[in-house]
C-alpha cells in the first residue's frame, strides 16, 4: 500500500480515539507538543540548515529561504503560538440545537470533529505545528503534505511532535505527514474520499488551483484575493488616504490588502493627486484608468490583465467611477469575493455597498487588512475561506469541525 | 455561448436582485408561483403524457412511469407544498454573531443567499417545484438540470413559473430550466467555477458519484444510506422488533431505512427466531451470518458485498456480534454515515454509541426512519447530507445560505 494511504488509514484509526478524548488532555498533548519543540530547538535548526542548503543549491530565491529559515526566535513563537491554541475555548461537545418533537423525540445537535483532514501547503515550517495544534486540539487527525524544501525540517518536527504524543493521550498517529516529496502524492490524497473528511490548501494560488481542480475529497478553499476600497465623494479625505495606504502599503504580501482603489470622481477631483503622491512616497507603483492619468500623468496605464491581478506587491490599480453602481459593477467583475470596502460618510449608502457587495467580508471605513482570525478577535485562523460552503472569512477553530444528530427516543417508530 | 453558460450568467446576475428583496416579496412570488401551477394542471398533464408516452416506448418500468406521471392530486400536492415553504421562517438577513473589538471595529455575522445553486436530479418533476421554491425562498437563484424523461413535464412547469415571477419582485432569469438531455451538460455545470456556488445532486447512487466525482464547484453530497440497527442483550424485546420492523419495512426505497441488524448474541438466544419471523411474515427476505443461520436456518447466508448493499427493498442482513465494539466495528467498516441506531435499556452503553460511531444521526430507542427534515420539524428538506461539510442530515432552508462579516468602523487601520 503507498505510504499516502497508509498514513490516511492510520489517521483514521486514531481520529475514532481522539474524538473521545477531553479538552484537558487534548491540551496537555498541545504543552508537551510545545516542550518537545523548545528542547529539541537545535535538533531543529540541524535539520532545517540541511533544507537551506539544498535551497541554495537550487537557486531557490532569497524571499523563499527566508520563509524556509528557522532560527531560535523562530522556534520559540512556533511553540508559544501552539500554547494560544491550548488557552482557546474547544467547540468540540457544544450544543447547538435542541428539539423536542411532538412524538417524544428528544434531538439534539452536537459540534463534533470533522474526522481526518488533509492539509496541503508549501515552505513554511511553522505551519506544520500550527496545523497540527489546530486539528488536534479540534480532535481531528491530520495529514500534512508540506513542501519538498521544507522536508527536513519538517519531518524532523513531526519526530519531535510525536515522540511528545508518545507520552499524551493523543494517539501518534493521529499526526502523520507525508514525505513522497512527489506531486503524485498530492494526487492521491485528493482522491481519498472516505479517509480524508475534508482538504484544505495552503499556500499560492497555484496549489489552491490545483487543489480546487482536482480534488474529489471536499475542499475549503482559503482564496486569492483582489480586495477593492471605494472611495466615495462623501469621503472624509484624512480617513480616505490613511485607509488606502493602509490597506495597501502596510503589508502587501497578504491576500486582505488591496489592489484596485475606486474613486469617486468628485472625490478624485479635489484629493486624487495629493492620494496619488502619498502612496508614490510610500513606495506604490500606480497604474490607472485614463482619467487617473489625467490627474496623476506619471502613473502607468492600468489594462484589464491588472485588473484582474492579484499584486500582493508594492503595485495599486487606481480607478476613476462615476457612482456607486460603477464601483460594485468593477468589483464583481474582478474581484475574488474576498473583501471589499467602502470609505463614506453616507450612511445609506455605506449599507447599500454592504448588502450588494458579495463577499466574505465587507468594511465600512476600515482598513480591508483586518481580514484575519486573530484581528477578528477568534484567537487562531487556519485560513480565509473565499469559497461559500462550510466557512467563509477568517476561520477559527470551530470551522474544523461538523455537527452530528443525537436523538434519544423510548420506542417511537415512524407512522 | 451554451446553453448551461449562457443560463447560469443569467441566473447569476438574477441573484444579485433577489439578495435585495424582503421575506414578503419572496412569498408573493412563491404563492403565484403555486397559483399558476393549479392554474396550469391541465397543461402539465397534457406535457407530462407526452413524456410518459415517449417512456413506455422506450420500455421505462411501471415503478419510473410511476414516478413520472402527474395526475391532478399530485399536482395540487405540488402547489401545497411550495405553499407549506412560504410558511417557513426566512432564514436571510439572521445575525449570528456580533463582536465588539477593543480598537472599535463593529463586526456582524450575517446569513447571506449562497448565491447560484445547481441542483442536478433525475426523473420526479415536483422536484423541479420543490427546488425552485426551496433556493428561491432563500433569496438564491437556480440552475436545475432535470432528468431528460421528464423533459416536457419540467419544461411545462417552469414555463408557468416563470409566467408567474414576471408579476412578482423576483426576476423570471433567477429560476433556470437546462433543457440539453445530454450528458454534456451535466459535465458543463460541474465546472461552472465562478457562476454556481454549489451543486447539489438529487437522485440515484450513480447519479451522485458522478456528481462528487467530477465537480470542481463545491458539492453537497445527498448520499446512500447504509444504516444500521443494533440491538443489545438489554434492549427491550417488544421495543426491538417495533424498531426493527419499522426500520426495515416501514418504506424499504428510502436512504434512512435499515440494511443490516446487528444482534447481540444473548438477545439473539433469546429473541432472534422471533423477530426472524416476524420479519419474514411482513415480507423481509433474511441474508444472516453463520451464526443467525443456526437459529434461522430458512435465511439467506449474507456474504461482504451484502453488508455493503443499499438494498432500497425488502432484504435485511442480519448479524450476531458478542460486544458493543463488535457492532461498532461492522457499522465503521460498513456504515455510510448516514443514520445509526442502538436498542438498550443500558444508558452507558446507549451514550457511549451515540457519541463515538461517527453518522450523521445516532438513534437510542428509536426508527432510523425519523432522519428527515420534515420529521426534525424544519418543515422542508433539501435533502439529507452524508458529507461533513457545510451540512450534515436532513438540511433545512438555513442550509442553503452561507454568511458575511460586515464591519463598521470609524477609520480604523492595521498597525
């Protein structure tokens, strides 16, 4: 048997015992999982040094290795973040419903684990521990497939993670990762229908296409994004150009910051150009319709492909629109339902963009970056779902989770 | 552009006016929707004898033609129930969580229209009805692909509905007849990425594996069901053959009833030959294991490939098992999570069943008969999920809605 299935029957096996088990020991699972990785920080950091090496021999990029890179620091906020997951509240057990039929029929449903969840991402080592500490702690198994250049790293984490299971409640096989660092071994566990509950991407855009496209297994898909801010004329310019610059300079690596600026044309009538400068001094490239280049005549022309482009650059698509209607007619061509925003001191109108606009999340006057679990205020985020089943936006722990029927009756059958 | 494309673009720009329009509004559109069809009876049945005439030529059984037919109670029995949907609490617009962040940000979770919904089924035309009024209800519009023998029926009945919403607040381009019999289309709609948020498979095991197969949208899975029953040496007698008989007999074609009993061999000494009989008499036709042969030596020696059988007739296997973990061993190697039931009068044993075989809906003491949206009191059922994704069981109009974070803030930016 290929060592994807193995893992997966074996995972599966351990999940019926997981899903027994209290918070308490799922926790103290988290702690010693969190203890191994401290105390086996140098063991760790031989490992991931190997993993260097062979980057830079493959003329792996600067930006890459540094993902890749495991340091002290590093290591400590891998195992101080594993502890957050121990200090949030388990959904797994909470009541969410409950039925009292006519006929006697006591239902009640019940939030239980998804079961085994496969888990496809790519260099980062971290996230083999986040993953793992959010699944556990979910009382899911978990399958992990990392990337090939993080592979030592990562299996050198996994030995520590389970020799510490070893000593928990947690059976070890509940924690399996594969090594085949060949992509038929991302093939194969997208067809693992009924071993694997649920396949969970991770990582570019490209991984989550390949993912989206192939998988028989279901999917939560955590999406691009080509989040948008409409600036209205009733804009109040101060907030207007701190939300823009915000939204798009103050980390535009992630897929909540921005990357198409609407503009009223009103609004950009009096404030356009002195916007434009500021996001120029702060480093942003411009490219806009051609009413933008009449206000900003060193900006670049915008073509429909940058439209369409999710940037996660220094790089910002400015767009003059004569309503409000232009404005939602633009994001729901190009937009990826990720998170959109309006800056307005119309009230009515806010509500309008909020209602109409479809995506996982929609801001009135604030920043799109704060798009996140923990911004959110959910202590933890596995991803942001841009897909509509299941979970949508940031998602915390209860989103690895489904829900199950328990119905006591005393004899009733069915008339 | 096809068929499929060109209706889905309509069908989704559609979306984007009924995710705007009051409870009231929906309602109006369904109850003229229900007036035209009774309106419209003799024109159904004239359309649907067309169909039934092309499938006796083609030589479809009397149980399809049965299926097929409409006849003026059934039509009424069509009206009444979009009626009983109008009836429903609307679940759009519900808020579901609300979070005040320190640096002010106002968060809502709200439950928001998935969207587009193509439904995919086969031969019965009150599905077409029942659909429509189901995705409309809930504020989504529907592309439905209906089996090619009930063509004329299908296309009669949308064509009276769609007279109808042109004199309501819902756009006629939010309900969608795909009229194309072959198969290509279905393939077409499983890759509509972008257009149809879900695809939701009604019908028949084939149908559905396809459907799960071959989708890139996201699926909702309505599955088989191989359910089980288990009685315990404490169960008692009486309530076991009520439950067993009921479970099995009750309406044998349906997902929810049972395939295998599963005994304890104490009650099997004790009971077994017994019920054997009684379930003989009521037309159960026995396949047993070694052990149940000895005490029904008139059964049928069941072999694995029964226990794997969703029989939908009168055929029942029977097994004796000497433990709790046996049964549940048999139910995890032969189950399909769909609904699982115990009979015992041992409230441990009852709940440690209940909380570790992993189904959609665990019964103590009761039909597995009774997994059924209108049997929970939702009043409606879309159909009764096995996957563990978004819904699971019977699913009620909530589940044809997914959610939306709105944040209101005053300027907020990420530091």
């Amino acid at each position: 048997m290929s060592e994807v299935r193995t893992k997966a029957e074996l995972a599966q096996a351990a999940a019926a015992v997981l899903n027994r088990l209290s918070t308490t020991q799922k926790d103290e699972a988290l702690q010693l999982m969190a203890n191994a990785l401290r105390q086996g920080q140098e063991e760790i950091i031989t490992a991931n040094a190997e993993d260097l090496e062979r980057g830079k021999q493959q003329g792996t990029s600067p930006s890459l290795l540094d993902r890749l890179a495991l340091n002290p620091q590093r290591i400590e906020g891998i195992a101080s973040a594993l502890e957050q997951i121990i200090g949030l509240p388990d959904p797994i057990g909470e009541k969410l419903e409950q039925i009292e039929r006519p006929n006697g029929l006591h239902i009640e449903k019940i939030r239980v684990p998804l079961g085994v969840i496969g888990i496809i991402y790519e260099a980062r080592p971290n996230v083999t521990v986040d993953a793992a500490g959010l699944c556990l702690k979910t009382g899911n198994a978990v399958v992990l497939r990392g990337g090939s250049s993080a592979l030592s790293s990562n299996r050198k984490i996994v030995e520590l993670m389970h020799a510490a299971l070893a000593s928990s409640a947690i059976p070890a096989d509940a924690l399996q990762l594969i090594e085949d660092p060949n992509r038929s071994s991302v093939d194969e566990m997208l067809k693992l229908n009924g071993l694997l509950d649920v396949v969970i991407p991770r990582g570019g855009s490209s991984l989550i296409r390949n993912v989206v496209e192939n998988s028989t297994v279901p999917v939560i898909e955590t999406g691009a994004g080509i989040c948008h801010t409409y600036l209205d004329q009733t804009a109040q310019p101060d907030m207007a150009s701190a939300i823009a610059i915000n939204a798009k300079a103050q980390r535009p690596s992630v897929c909540n910051s921005m990357e198409t600026l609407l503009v009223h044309q009103d609004f950009a009538q009096h404030h356009l150009e002195a916007l434009g400068v500021q996001l120029r001094d702060v480093g942003v490239e411009l490219r806009g319709c051609p009413e933008t280049l009449r206000l900003l005549p060193w900006a670049i022309p915008a073509t429909d492909e940058d439209y369409a482009t999710e940037y996660n650059d220094y790089i910002l698509n400015v767009k003059i629109v004569s309503s409000l209607e232009d404005a939602m007619q633009h994001i729901s061509q190009y937009g990826t339902r990720h998170s959109e925003c309006i800056i307005t001191s119309d009230q009515e109108l806010a509500e309008r963009f909020m209602q109409e606009v479809d995506a996982a999340a929609v801001y009135h006057n604030a920043s799109t970056r704060f798009t996140d679990g923990f911004e959110f205020g959910f202590g933890a985020e596995i991803g942001i779902s841009t897909q509509k089943l299941h979970a949508r936006g940031p998602m915390g722990l209860p989103s690895l989770s489904t829900t199950k029927y328990m119905i006591h009756g005393n004899g009733q059958i069915r008339g």
